[in-house]
C-alpha cells in the first residue's frame, strides 16, 4: 500500500505542475533521474507513475526523445470512464493468456522467484507489492515485449480514478487467504507448464474479484438505501414531530 501511495502521489504531483502551466503541452517532462531525485524516489517508482500518466493520456512516451505532456483530452472519451469491471474483465483476458504462453516459457529461476511472492503473502508482508509481483514476473515470462507492456497498462489503470482505488481496495483488502490460494493454483499450473491449467487458474482468480466487486457495490448500494430510509424516517417520524412543535 505504501509504495502505491508514494507511486500515486507522484501521478497527482506531476499532473497539478501540467494543470498550472508548470509543464505546459508538447514540453519535455524531466528525465526519469531527475525526476526520481525531485520526488526523493526510486526510478521503478516514477516509470510507474510515467505509465500511469500515459494510460490517463496526460503525456506521451517517444522512444529515444523522451516524454512529452499532451493537450487536455476531452472528457467524454470513453477511456476515461473505466470502472473496475471492465478493467478486472481486461485483465483476465489478458492475463490469461499471458499465463498461458508462460506456462511454455517460464524459467526455474522464475518460478523460485514467483515461490517467494506466495510466501510473503502466507506472512502477511507486503501483500500487495508481492500481488503485482506475481503478475509481473508471469507476464516478463513471457518474454513478450507487447503483453508485458499491456499488463503494465492495465496494472496502472488501477490507479488512474479514485473510484477504482476504492473499488480493489475493498477487494484486496479482503479473503487473502483465497487470493493466495489462487495464486498457488496458478503457480501450480505453471510449475506443470500446463498452459489449459494456467489459463483457467487465472481466470478463476479474477471471476471472484469480479463477483467481490459486485458484492461490495451491493452492499454499499443497500447501506446508501438505509441511509436515506433513515433520514426520512426521521423527517416523518410522529414523534419528532411533536418535538418540533413544542
């Protein structure tokens, strides 16, 4: 949690200096060192944040020139409206592939490193860095420069509205023992190289964050309802009434 802090603190800093004019569009934003050295960050940290940016189409990346801020984007572009949904439904699609060929891929090395991710979620230590971990190391298995790119997109797009960081905050912060487990069934399948299994595994995984979400939205949606009987239980109530009139 503290790194995705630090990470989208980074986003919205850079993105107030655009607003005021501080990096006005078609300039050059800093280079990733001195932009590490500004925000007292490491640089995986701020190539985080440039991918954050880009997905939000607040700048662009040029291979061998640099980084450049775009013009404002209209509003009503459907990119900017991605709720939690669609992105966990992009990521299973993906994802599942990426799982698939990696299972044909994956190195040994790989796999003790993708080992140490499930322990230091059994341990309770930094949970969420070692979920982007696992992910990460499934999908550079595949040694496949556009998916790795593409779940790197879809990685940042978590953080690109506060409604999304609510929405996997209410869901990462539950059932960590079925994640875990799901990723040793993914782990599992990949350790076998049975491509079916890993892409099933995968999808499985993501078809219950899919089914938490609506959970949590249901649940939210029925305490919204309380709320609002409850007030105008209040405003009707006989007895506040006469309480009212003295």
């Amino acid at each position: 949690m503290k790194n995705r802090r630090m990470f989208w603190r980074i986003v919205e800093e850079i993105e107030a200096s655009i607003a005021n004019g501080e990096y006005a569009p078609g300039s050059r934003l800093p280079p990733e060192r001195e932009l590490a050295e500004k925000f007292d960050v490491s640089r995986p940290t701020i190539r985080e944040a440039i991918i954050a940016l880009e997905v939000r189409e607040k700048i662009e990346v040029k291979t061998g020139s640099g980084v450049y801020v775009l013009q404002s984007v209209a509003t009503n572009n459907p990119a900017n409206k991605i709720n939690a949904f669609e992105l966990t439904q992009a990521r299973a699609l993906v994802e599942g592939e990426i799982a698939a060929l990696a299972a044909n891929t994956i190195t040994e090395e790989e796999l003790v490193e993708l080992n140490k991710t499930l322990i230091m979620m059994e341990n309770k230590s930094y949970v969420e860095e070692a979920d982007e971990m696992f992910h990460q190391i499934i999908a550079n298995a595949t040694r496949n420069g556009a998916l790795i790119k593409s779940f790197q997109n879809l990685w940042a797009l978590r953080a690109s509205s506060q409604k999304i960081i609510t929405d996997y905050d209410s869901v990462c912060s539950k059932d960590n023992k079925k994640t875990l487990d799901e990723h040793t069934s993914i782990y599992k399948a990949l350790a076998a190289n049975d491509a079916s299994e890993a892409r099933l595994a995968m999808h499985k995984h993501f078809n219950r964050l899919i089914n938490v979400l609506f959970d949590t939205v249901e649940a939210q949606a029925l305490e919204e309802v309380r709320r609002k009987n409850s007030e105008k239980r209040d405003l009707y109530s006989i007895d506040n009434l006469v309480n009212r009139l003295g």
